[in-house]
C-alpha cells in the first residue's frame, strides 16, 4: 500500500514537471516570435541596425588632392584604393617632366670673323662662321636636336636635346648665325639687353621676326649691370622691365633671363622668380640639370678657338 502510494507521488509530480516544462517553452517562443521578432522587424526598417556604419552610399566621393591626402580612417582600404585612381583623373595642370634630367647648354656671344690684339676679350668671345658652321654640322651628325626653354615648358623636347644660347644680342647673331641656324632647322635662345636695341645689336623688328620664326626671346636686364651688387630696387627694375619691353615687342611670354656676366645672388633669384620667369642661366661651366633648380642653369662657353666636341662626349 506504501509502495503504490509512493508511486503515485512519483507519477504525479514527474507529470507535472514535464507539463511545467513544456508550458515555459512555448511561453518563451510565442515571446521571441512575436515581440522580440516585431521589436527586431522595427529597427531593421528604421535603419537603427546599422548606425555603427556610415551607409555606402553617404561615403563622399574624392574630387580633390587635400581629400586624397586626409583619407577616412574608418574605410582605411577602400579609400586607399580611390586614392590611386583619383590620382589618374585629377586634371590638374602640371609641367611636363623632360624626357631629359640634363640638357647641354651652350652659351654664345658674337658670331663673326674677328682678331683683334687690342681687343683680347672681344676676340675671346668671337667665334668665327666657319668654326660655328663646323659646330652646328657637329651637333647634328650627333644625333642632337636644339630646343628651347618653351619646349621645356610645354613638354616638346626632342630626343637628345640641346639648347644654344646667345648672350647680349648682338646684331652679328642676325647677319651670321641666324641663316645658319635656318639653313638646319635649328633654333636658339637669344638673350637680349633691352637698352642697347639698334646699332651693334638687334632691332626690334628682328627680335620680333626671331620670336615668330620659331627663335626663344630671353631677357638679359636694360643696362647689364652687375644684379649682386645692385641696389634691390635697381635690381627689380632691370629684371622686370626687360621682360615687360620684350614681351611688348614679341606679343610672347618671356620666361628666361640671364644674369649679366653670370653675377647674382639668392634675392637676385628669388627676384627673377617673383617677376614671372620660369628658367634663369649663369655663366658656371657645366651641363644643366633640367630637374634641379631651374634659377641657376649651368651652360658650356663657347670662345673662340673651343672644341665643342668635349661637350658631347
């Protein structure tokens, strides 16, 4: 009787545990299915899921070179990768890089036939028209093309460049170089001294012909002073008014200059390139190194009895 009873109890209690069981499990589903499953359908309409992330579509798109530099840190990878085609597609006006580091420049004064004992510098600085014929057949057979600043400027260089300047424009360079030059397709940079136009040097009305022809106008100050030793408003003037009386003759741009006698000093330069000028030659000897600074170009001087050959080697 005991043991039936006990067995009952047992029967009795383990029934209700499993019915206590089964009720609180289909409690807790009806609460995740309705509530928390509405609660949960709510948030993923209104967005509040993902407000941890910025949406795909608020992400800005890089236009400028200041967003390619200042990237959002969050996005580190994707905007890595942006940057580098943003680069490609920036149309933002820059130089031409030269197909040269270094172009030989040479630097020439007058072209004529000249030996005077009295006049040992005037004669140093001569080059007579055949030894200049013999020169430009040289540079030719080299395989060397001249060239101008301009063309460095605008990303024309030929292949093997080489540039030929002429100091002071004397009259002389019209008469002897300049058919010469023409005569080989070949151009030059005259440097001219804006207050000595006529007589021993060139008028204005060859300058203007050279510039059209295809010929680069440098400016070379109004008087040729010494600029290193100049007064800073004397300097000024001598640097910027050159260019302004060039660039009314020629209707160009004018962006070389020369230092007279190849004097001057870092204000100097930073004069010339505050007045406008994009190229500046001095007179130390060298080849010029196009990718350094553009203010203080070496050249190679040209006097009279000099082998050029030295130059190409």
């Amino acid at each position: 009787m005991k043991l039936k009873k006990i067995k009952f109890i047992v029967i009795t209690y383990g029934t209700l545990f499993v019915l206590s069981c089964l009720f609180l499990l289909l409690s807790t589903h009806g609460t995740y299915s309705q509530g928390d499953n509405r609660d949960h359908m709510r948030r993923l309409l209104s967005d509040e899921l993902f407000e941890a992330s910025p949406r795909l579509a608020e992400v800005p798109i890089i236009k400028t070179l200041d967003e390619i530099q200042e990237p959002k840190i969050m996005f580190a990878t994707a905007t890595t990768e942006t940057k580098i085609v943003a680069k490609v597609d920036v149309e933002t006006p820059v130089k031409a890089e030269p197909q040269s580091k270094t172009i030989p420049i040479l630097m020439y004064h007058h072209i004529r036939d000249f030996n005077e004992p009295t006049d040992a510098i005037g004669t140093n600085l001569s080059v007579g028209l055949a030894d200049f014929t013999a020169q430009m057949d040289y540079i030719k057979s080299r395989g060397y093309n001249t060239a101008t600043f301009a063309d460095i400027q605008n990303g024309t260089l030929p292949e093997k460049p080489v540039i030929l300047s002429f100091d002071d424009g004397y009259e002389n360079f019209y008469q002897s170089a300049y058919p010469i030059l023409k005569e080989r397709g070949m151009k030059s940079v005259s440097y001219i001294i804006t207050g000595k136009m006529g007589g021993d040097y060139m008028t204005e009305t060859q300058i203007k012909e050279l510039s059209d022809g295809g010929f680069e106008i440098g400016a070379h100050t109004i008087s040729h002073p010494d600029l290193s030793t100049a007064t800073t408003a004397r300097a000024a003037k001598e640097i910027t008014e050159s260019k302004a009386t060039l660039e009314a003759i020629i209707g160009k741009k004018v962006i070389s200059f020369c230092y007279p006698s190849g004097k001057y000093s870092q204000a100097v330069e930073d004069e010339v390139r505050n007045a406008g000028y994009l190229y500046a030659t001095t007179t130390i000897g060298g080849i010029a190194n196009i990718a350094g600074n553009s203010y203080a170009l070496s050249r190679y001087r040209v006097n009279n009895g000099t082998n050029i050959n030295n130059f190409f080697e």
